[in-house]
C-alpha cells in the first residue's frame, strides 16, 4: 500500500506543474484519464512559443523522468528484498549460533550432572573409608582390651615367679626349670608387647593415612566447588546468550510484523514463530533459572559436604591424635614392664646361670671323684686279679667241670648270632656268666662292676656292654673260639672268682686260659702234646702298666708314619701276598717304651695304630647280619693261607679280628654286631684255612670308626679288618 502510493506521488507534482503552464491540457487530461499507473508527457501541450525542438527535447526530459520515476520503486523495492534477505542471512546464522550454544548448554549440564555422580562416589567412599575406620578403631580397642588382659596375665605370673623364686631356695634344680618356664613367658610377652608396638605403629599409619585422605576429599571438594563455580559462570553466559536471542527473537516478531503488512499469511505464520520463539524464550529463561537455583543449591551442597567433611576430618584427626597419645603411652608402659620384666629376666638369667655353673661345678666335681673312685676301683680289681693269677699255682680249684663240645653247642661262620635279651638268657649254653665270669652274675643296667672293666650298659644275652671312661666296650667269652666240634673243656673256679679252663684237641694238644673274674683273659698257653708250651699271652708280668685310657691317652705322643699310606692301611682286594706278608710282619711305626696290656690295645685306637691294618674288602656283610657266605670265606684264602705260614714259623703271634658296621641302627645294637662280625671272621679263618683260634683275637667297634663319614647305610663301612698285635703285647718281641 505504501509503495502504491510512492508511485502516485510524482505524477501528480507533474500535473501540478502543468497546470500552472497550461490550464487546459489539465482540463482535458483529467477528463481522460484512466487508472493507468503512468501519465504520457507527450500529450501535454507546450506554449506556443516554445520551439518544436525545445519541446522534444523537454518530451525526452520527461519520458526519462517517468522511466526514473518507475524504475524508483523497483530500486526500493529490490533494496528492500536484499535487506531482507540480508536480515534472514543473520536470522539463520543467529540460530545457529543459538543452536551451537544450546548444545554446548546440553554439554555443559551433562558434565555438571557427571560431576556430581562423581562427587556423589566421593562422599559414598569417604562414608565407606570412615566405616572402615571406626572398625579399625574398633579393632585397636578390642587389642588394647585384650594387651590390658596379657599385661594382668604378666603381672599374675610375676607374682607366681615370685613364689617360684622362694621355692628355688630351697629346691635348686627345680628353681632351673621354674627359671627357664618364667623366662619364656618374658620371651613370648616380649613378642606380644613387640607386636602391640607394631599394631599401635599400624594404627598410626592408618591414621594418617585417614589423614590423608581426607586431606585428598578436602582437595576434591574444593575442585567440585571450583568447578560448580565455573558452571555457574558457563550458566549465567548462556542466560546472558539466551536474552541476547530473545532481542534477536523480538527484533525478528518485528520484522515478521512488517511483512505481515504485505502478506497476511506470512503475517500469520511470523505471528506463530513469534509466539513459538516467546514461549522457548520463556522455556530457556525457566531453564536458566532452574539452572541458576540448580547451581545455588550444588553450590550450598558443596559447601555443606565440605564443611561435614572437615568436620568429620577434624574429629577424626583429633581421635587419631588421641589414640596416638594412647598408644604412645602404652608403648611406653608396656617398654617399662618389658625393660621391667627383662631386668627380672636378666637378674633371673644371672641367678640361673650361676646355679647352673654351680651344679655343672657339683656334677663335674661329683663325676672327677666317681671317675676317680672307678679308676680306683678298677686299677684295684686288675691288681688283685694278677696277684690271685700269679698265685694261682697254689690254689685248689673249688669247682670243676668238663664238657665235650659237639656241633650242636657251637657256631660256625655261616651262622648268624642272634642277641638274646637277658630274661631269655634261662639254659646253659646261654648264661652269659657261666663264661663271662663269676662278676657278671646279678649285674645289673648302672652298676658299677670293676671286674667288667665299667658300668653294665646292656646285657645281649650273649654280650654284654659297659661303659668306661666315656666309651663304650663289648664283653664276651673268650673261648667260644676255642670250642671246635669234638675238643673237650675242662673248667676249674676258684674262690676270688679266677677260672682256668683246658681245651684238649683230639690231637693231645691242650690250650690251657686263666681268666679273672670279668672273663679277661690274664694268661693263655698252648701246650703241644709233647708239653711243650708256648706262651700266647701273659698279662701277669704286667702288673705296673695298668692306666686308664685318658691317662694312656695323654701318654702317648701323636702317631707318626713314614711308610706310604696304601701299605699302612692295605685294601685287601689289591694285594698279593709279600703286600699281605709285609703288614702282618711289619714292626710297630712308632717306637714306644712299654708293654701294653691286651685290653689296652683292645680298647684304645692311638695304640692299635701303631700297627698297620688289612681291611677283609671281599667280605660284603648284608644290613644287620654277621653271617659269612662260603664264597666271602674262600675269597680270604691269600691271606688265611699267609697267617697260617706266619704262624706255623712263629706259634705265638697274636691277631687281631676288628668287626664294625655303618651307622644305621643304635651305637648298642652296633656294637655287639660288630663284635659278631669280627668272630664269624675268625671262625672262617679257623675253619677253611686251619688258623688256630687261639692265635686270634676279636673286638668289634660297631660304628665308631667309620670309614665313609656318612649316617646311611654303607656297604663299606660294614667290615673287617686284621692287623697283628704281638709287639705291642710283649715289648720283648722282636720284629720278624
């Protein structure tokens, strides 16, 4: 409407104009005129003295006039397009921008929504980190309840030690043990106060810990509040964006307005898109609002959650620095009693020590005097039983008997030799003291028998077992070697308990053994049966050379050899027989200015050693058995064959059979097997290689002397061994 009238504007300033030139052409162009929207100029009349050509030229002036006139509107109302164009080109990037900001919006409160889950989880963890430490503080409790309980323990049992004490006045050995119990309650108290420590120093870490985290939470919500903060502000940007889209909104309702004028449907749908931009303008302000008061009340939650926090923080530092003070003064209480308890413990230690020092002193004074006694003793009992064999000659016999000796009463190599217990010990044959001598009759485990040489330890039934000097010994019948299938033995007693038996051989030769009253042998002749005696043995012109075996020990200086080693201990396997002949016949390595006693070198290694030894190799004794297989005793044929020539050119060299065993089984039970072992070798030599038996003489040393150090079973500790003792029984021998 308003262009259409733009257009009539200038047409009628031009009549205007004309009528002021020509009256009538206004006349007539008014009565003609239609409602054409333009006026030809070229109808208008000019005066009449203007010139053909002027008027032309003022005609042409015109019409371009009219073209301007109407090509004006089409200017307008092509500016008018373009700036609507232009306005929508802002609308659009405007809601774009509106859009753009609206996701970031979404983003925003999507995060915001993120965080508080998050800080949600924070709370529930710091709520689960306080259960957690109200157990644990429960739990320190319940530990200080029961240390209160140990330490009302400790102080029962110090009064019960004090009672202890006044007991151990008067019994020293118990008041040991009393000691010994009180000083392992102080042991596991000093633990328990130990561990105490240790949980009081696990509670502190804990507490700090807690400490710590609260710390962190604090940390936490002052980021959560920072970030609120940030939110608000994102928030408060958005509303401010928001309003500045509402301007936007209303400047657009107006445009809208404006076009409705030219078109009533456009005026209808701006009219709509205005009401629809007001009403999200009205959403988004109650959405910056909700978010605002949102904010506010994250913001408060926050402030209150932190201030709970450091609340709850600040108590809980001040129960951990209690229960710190607590435990701080507990470990100091329970250090105390324990410095206490240890000062007791060393006064008690110190007490103990010297009790003990003083029994020691008692028992080694006491077993000085008993080791004395018994040396007396034994010293005593020899000395008497040389004097009684020296005397012999004139004493009649107050008992005698002979027996004739068939296969049934004997062993033979291939046998085995059982160990009998004493309570089986019930026929003749195996009363032990019916050969052993009239001392080992009602000898009893612990008794001291001089004549046995020791303390009785065992009674095998066949053996029995003594201890001197801290050694172990083996006592048997010194004749069973002797008793061969068909010789008769003739046994005379007599009153201070000397035997003096007679082996007669079938041959008319007579082994003639005076034994005291232990079953040692003191004197042992052969008579050939043309009563020619040679002297085997002879302790009675030995009277002065008894010493124990410490004191013997002491005596003598430490072994020395110059001969190779391989011909001072010969392996039997891998010699011949001038190997063989050379260590039965060589001389002593050591010189020495005495002449022992049998049992001497029996019983004491320094002086064995003084001779070299052949270790029997071939001879394989299975675990636990004595027995000698007929293949093993024909394997010793070289050098049964090499003794029986040594002896057949000097009857009177004495040999000694060495048995021993491994290490398994117990030192008692070893020992008579090896004394065993040793006589089942000198039966075999005896019965394959005619040895005599009284040339012979047999010891074993069960597990003593191993040859392979090892506590298993060992075939090659299982052995035997010969070697010759005639030298060191009679000085007066010289070497062959």
């Amino acid at each position: 409407m308003k262009r259409r009238m733009r257009l009539f504007r200038k047409p009628a300033v031009i009549l205007a104009s004309l009528s002021l030139m020509s009256p009538a052409f206004v006349q007539a162009t008014q009565s003609s005129a239609t409602n054409e929207e333009t006026i030809i100029l070229s109808q208008v009349t000019e005066p009449a003295d203007q010139t053909e050509e002027e008027f032309l030229i003022e005609q042409e002036d015109d019409e371009q006039a009219e073209t301007d006139a109407l090509a004006e509107p089409e200017a307008t109302e092509q500016g008018d397009a373009d700036a609507l164009a232009e306005q929508e080109a802002d609308q659009a990037e405007a809601d774009a921008l509106a859009e753009q900001e609206a996701t970031e919006q979404a983003e925003a409160d999507a995060l915001a929504e993120q965080e508080a889950t998050e800080q949600a989880e924070a709370d529930a963890l710091a709520e689960q980190e306080a259960a957690e430490q109200a157990e644990a503080d429960a739990l320190a409790e319940q530990e200080a309840a029961e240390q209160a309980e140990a330490d009302a323990l400790a102080e029962q049992e110090a009064a019960d030690q004090a009672e202890a004490d006044a007991l151990a006045e008067q019994e020293a050995a118990e008041q040991a043990e009393a000691d010994a119990l009180a000083e392992q309650e102080a042991a596991d108290q000093a633990d328990a106060d130990a561990l105490a420590e240790q949980e009081a120093a696990d509670q502190a870490e804990a507490d700090a810990l807690a400490e710590q985290e609260a710390a962190d939470q604090a940390d936490a919500d002052a980021l959560a509040e920072q970030e609120a903060a940030e939110q608000a502000d994102a928030d408060a940007l958005a509303e401010q964006e928001a309003a500045e889209q509402a301007e936007a909104d209303a400047l657009a309702e107006q445009e809208a307005a404006d076009q409705a004028d030219s078109d009533a449907l456009a005026e209808q749908e701006a009219t709509e898109q205005a009401e629809a931009d007001a009403l999200a303008e009205q959403e988004t302000t109650e959405q910056a609002e909700a978010d605002a008061l949102a904010e506010q009340e994250a913001v408060v939650r926050a402030e209150e959650d932190a201030a709970l926090a450091e609340q709850e923080a600040i108590e809980q530092a001040e129960a951990d620095a209690l229960a710190e003070q607590e435990a701080t003064e507990q470990a100091e209480a329970d250090a105390l009693a324990e410095q206490e308890a240890a000062e007791q413990a060393e006064a008690r230690t110190v007490a103990e020590q010297e009790a003990i020092e003083q029994a020691e002193a008692d028992a080694l004074a006491e077993q000085e005097a008993s080791d004395k006694a018994d040396a007396e003793a034994l010293a005593e009992a020899e000395a008497a039983a040389l004097a009684s064999a020296a005397a012999l000659e004139t004493q009649e016999a107050s008992e005698t008997s002979e027996t004739v000796v068939t296969a049934d009463t004997t062993r033979t190599s291939d046998e085995e030799a059982q160990a009998t217990a004493a309570s089986e010990a019930d026929d003749d044959d195996n009363q032990i003291w019916k050969y052993l001598g009239a001392a080992a009759v009602g000898a009893v485990a612990g008794a001291l028998i001089p004549q046995l040489g020791g303390r009785v330890v065992e009674n095998q039934g066949d053996r029995m077992i003594v201890e001197r000097d801290g050694e172990l010994h083996v006592r048997k019948d010194e004749n069973l070697l002797l008793r061969r299938p068909g010789v008769t033995e003739t046994t005379e007693s007599f009153a201070d308990g000397i035997t003096r038996s007679t082996v007669t051989r079938e041959d008319g030769s007579r082994i003639v053994t005076v034994r005291d009253s232990g079953g040692f042998v003191l004197k042992r002749t052969r008579y050939l049966p043309d009563d020619t005696a040679i002297v085997l043995i002879d302790e009675t012109v030995k009277a002065d050379s008894w010493v124990s075996s410490v004191d013997l020990e002491e005596s003598l200086p430490p072994l020395r050899y110059d001969m190779p080693e391989e011909r001072y201990v010969v392996e039997y396997r891998r010699a011949d027989e001038d190997i063989l002949r050379e260590a039965l016949l060589a001389p002593p390595v050591q010189e020495f200015d005495r002449a022992f006693t049998l049992r001497q070198v029996r019983e004491n290694s320094r002086v064995r050693d003084m001779m070299p030894r052949i270790d029997l190799d071939v001879i394989q004794f299975a675990t636990g058995s004595s027995a000698i297989q007929p293949s093993e005793a024909e394997a010793l044929r070289l050098i049964g064959n090499t003794m029986a020539d040594i002896i057949e050119q000097h009857p009177n060299e004495i040999f000694l059979v060495e048995g021993h065993t491994d290490a398994v089984g117990s030192d008692l039970m070893n020992l008579g097997l090896s004394d065993r072992r040793a006589e089942a070798v000198a039966l075999a030599l005896t019965e394959y290689f005619a040895i005599p038996p009284e040339n012979l003489i047999v010891q074993g040393y069960g597990e003593r002397y191993l040859k392979v150090d090892t506590q298993g079973p060992s075939q090659v500790n299982r052995r035997a061994s010969v070697r010759r003792i005639t030298p060191l029984i009679d000085a007066g021998l010289v070497s062959l």
